[in-house]
C-alpha cells in the first residue's frame, strides 16, 4: 500500500468513536426480543450522512441486518467483509455499577451492554468504513460493513436468513469478526498476545429422553424414568475421553511457546497438564460435555414416566457430530435413552496461510511494536461458521488488549472498553483493512 495516502487523525477519530460508541449503547437491542431494527435506523442514518450506499435485509420487519458496501476496482478480488452484530444479550441490571443502557463515559471507560460484545467492534468498523469514504482512499476490493442482527440467539433472523435468502450478500473473500481478540496478559505472563481466531469447537446441543412405568413412590421398581436417565448422566460424566489437540490447538501453543511464553514445547503431556489447570484450555482439547437442564417429576410421591435432561457437547473443530453421537450411545449403553439432537453446526477451520492472515501480521508488527500473534480457538461460536462452510477465510480478530480483569465482563457484569482501546482498536483495524484492500 503506497505510504503517501492520507492517514486519519486518530485522536478525533476515536473521540468520535467513542461518542458514537456510548449512543450506539443507549439502544435497547437486548435479544430476546432483539428490536434490531433501532440499530439499522440508527446505522442508516449515519451512513446517509457520509453517503455510503446500504441496504437492508430483513425475515421480520423489526429484525433487519444491514449490509453497507464501498466499491473498490476489484483488481484484489472479491470483498472484505467487516462482520458485526447488532443485538446484545440480556444485563441483570441489580449487579451493574453503571445501568447497562447508560452507555456512560467515565474513568476512561465506554460502559455498558455490548461495548465488548459486539456493539464496541461493530464501531470500529463503522469508523474504519467512514475513514475511507472520507479520505477517498482507492480500494482495490469491495470492503463491506455486515451489521446483523440475532446473533446471540443463534442467527435465523440474521447471518442464517442472508446465507439461505441472500447468499450473494456472503459472497466474498475475507471476513474479520468476533471471536479473537488481544491480551495483555497470557497464562500469567505480561506480554501483548493478539489472538486471532481461526477456528470455533461444533455445538451439539442434545436431548436425553428417558421413559418408564409411573406408579407410587412407597413401592419403588426397576423401570423408574428419573433414575434411568441419571444412570446415563453418570456414565456420561465418567466418561474418560483423552485429548485431542487439533493442528490449530498445536499451533497456538506453539506460537506462545515462540513467544517465551510457555517454557516448554506444546506435547500430548504438557498440553494434558495445562487443560487440568485451566478449563478453557481443557476444553480446547476435547469434546466437553455439560449437563445443562434436567427435567422430571411432579411430586415427591410419585414415580415420573418420563424424565428429559439437555447437554451442551462442544465437538472439537472438524470433529464428526455422528461419531460422537455413536461414541456417546455406546458410553450410555442403555438403548432405552433416546439421544435426540436439538441443534448442530460443524464447521471446518480457516488456514492461516492467507493474504488477510498476514496482513494482520503486519498492521499488529507495525502498529503494536513486540506483541504475539497466535492463532487460536474459540470454544464458543459466531456467525463465522456461515463463512467458514462456505470456505471462506474468516477471522475472529477484536484488534484491542484487554486487561485480565476485563475478560469475564462479556455477557457478565459491568461490560466496557477503555478509550486507549477504540484508539488502539482503531489504528489495528484500519491498518489492516489498508493492507488487505489497499
Ligand atoms: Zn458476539
């Protein structure tokens, strides 16, 4: 990219950013019900504003997504798209210093539901866009800002309702989302790690259905639903399954081990012994398992005739859902537990031997002089896996660092971004949207 370009002015940048931020907030989009539509009217107008061409997409008028596009002359390929969604999850407002929708600024903090997840990205994007339109900087790709709605709520009325209505809205090369992001601070050591996520673990969110013969609790018998269903529970819970570190779970440590920041090279062993002591890390290595409701009985007198319980497996990544499912009936080895599946998405990982991957290198080498990059993996999942099926290299990168005392705050309690992040979140973004579509 040619250095003689104009550059923004990020200090006005990101106090506008953090002004639109902080009103962006005050907007009721808690899912449910969602009400995506007060983000759209919200974003359009902005967008009219600056003149930047959008349209909407809507399967219910009060949910639409919006999709805005600055055309580049193509001699790159297809788009970039900027990902982001518009709907935020629920806040328990008693437990907040500040009311969620307050979108406060005070003690150099954005506050309030959705500044991390995903309101905050979905800004700096939309600064990132308005950027270029403004400084009439040339694209040789389209760079597309996708804001969605229904995310948290697993996407019908967002990405999935574009993918089946309007694939050519996804149609692109690139994609840059949530799911990664910076730390300050990795497994106890002070250093800038920028995760950049490139693949997510599958939900498999099942059933286990259990029935039997009802009668009086005073004569208890062998064919009782509840404790049926609790043996498979135990069986299940007992169930020893060995790690299975993917070739990104490999790579990731083995760039933090690059780093100085594990002593040892990732080994079954090594990786074995990190997962007892960090969760996260023991469920990047395995499909994890969690019994999440259980359901049966009306009275302590009385035997149930039937009795459900639900689980949320997450398969590690490219991990077959019918395999599991056979491993699992074999463990439980009860036929009369019905494993029914409530919702699946198994999605491959993306290579990080790409154009925007390096990319990313860059604008993080030149931006954030010493810091790591680390492919990584997301036991949760985005709308990526949309893109990810389709075989498009899509990314979860929020180019910020966060503090260790910012990471439980998404979907928990006093959610915020510190200003010096808009302005960090800012320069990486545009770097690399500069380097990929410049
Ligand atoms: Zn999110």
């Amino acid at each position: 990219m040619a250095e003689h370009q104009p550059r923004p002015d990020w200090a006005a940048m990101t106090d506008e950013a953090v002004g639109l931020l902080a009103d962006y907030l005050r907007l009721d989009t808690i899912n449910p019900p969602g009400n995506e539509y007060l983000a759209c009217e919200w974003l359009a107008r902005i967008l009219d504003t600056e003149g930047i061409p959008y349209q909407t997409y809507a399967r219910d008028p009060a949910r639409p997504s919006l999709v805005a596009t600055l055309r580049g002359d193509g001699s790159a390929g297809r788009a970039l798209v900027l990902l982001n969604h518009t709907d935020v999850v629920p806040a328990e407002a008693d437990h907040w210093s500040r009311p969620p929708l307050s979108g406060v600024v005070e003690d150099d903090y954005v506050w309030g539901r959705g500044a991390m997840d995903m309101k905050g990205m979905g800004i700096l994007e939309l600064m990132v866009l308005i950027a270029h339109r403004r400084l009439g900087l040339p694209l040789r790709r389209d760079l597309t800002f996708m804001a969605v709605a229904d995310e948290e709520a697993g996407g019908a009325y967002g990405i999935d309702f574009l993918d089946r209505e309007h694939p050519e809205v996804i149609d692109c090369d690139f994609v840059l989302n949530e799911g990664g992001t910076g730390a300050a601070e990795v497994f106890g050591v002070r250093r800038p790690v920028f995760h950049v996520c490139v693949a997510e673990k599958g939900p498999l969110w099942l059933r286990l259905v259990t029935k039997g013969t009802p009668g009086h609790g005073s004569v208890p018998h062998d064919d009782n639903a509840l404790e049926r269903l609790v043996r498979a529970i135990i069986r299940i819970k007992g169930w020893d399954r060995p790690p299975m570190p993917s070739p990104e779970v490999f790579a990731y440590f083995e760039a933090l081990h690059a780093a100085g920041i594990l002593p040892g090279p990732p080994s079954a062993q090594t990786m074995r012994t990190m997962g007892r002591d960090h969760p996260r890390v023991q469920s990047m290595l395995t499909n994890s398992i969690a019994v999440t409701t259980i359901n049966a009985g009306v009275r302590p007198n009385v035997i149930p005739a039937q009795a459900e319980a639900t689980l949320d497996v997450r398969l590690v990544a490219g991990y077959d859902p019918e395999r599991f499912l056979a491993e699992l009936r074999g463990v439980i080895d009860d036929p009369r537990v019905e494993v029914q599946t409530i919702f699946s998405s198994s999605t491959p990982a993306s290579s990080t031997n790409t154009e925007l991957y390096r990319a990313i290198e860059r604008a993080v080498a030149a931006t954030c002089k010493g810091a790591v990059i680390a492919p990584s993996i997301s036991t949760g999942f985005t709308d990526s896996r949309v893109f990810r099926r389709r075989g498009i290299p899509t990314y979860g990168f929020i180019p910020i660092l966060l503090e260790p005392d910012d990471s439980g705050r998404t979907h928990g309690n006093d959610e915020r971004i510190s200003i010096e992040n808009v302005n960090l979140g800012l320069q990486l973004l545009f770097q690399t949207v500069r380097e990929v579509c410049g």
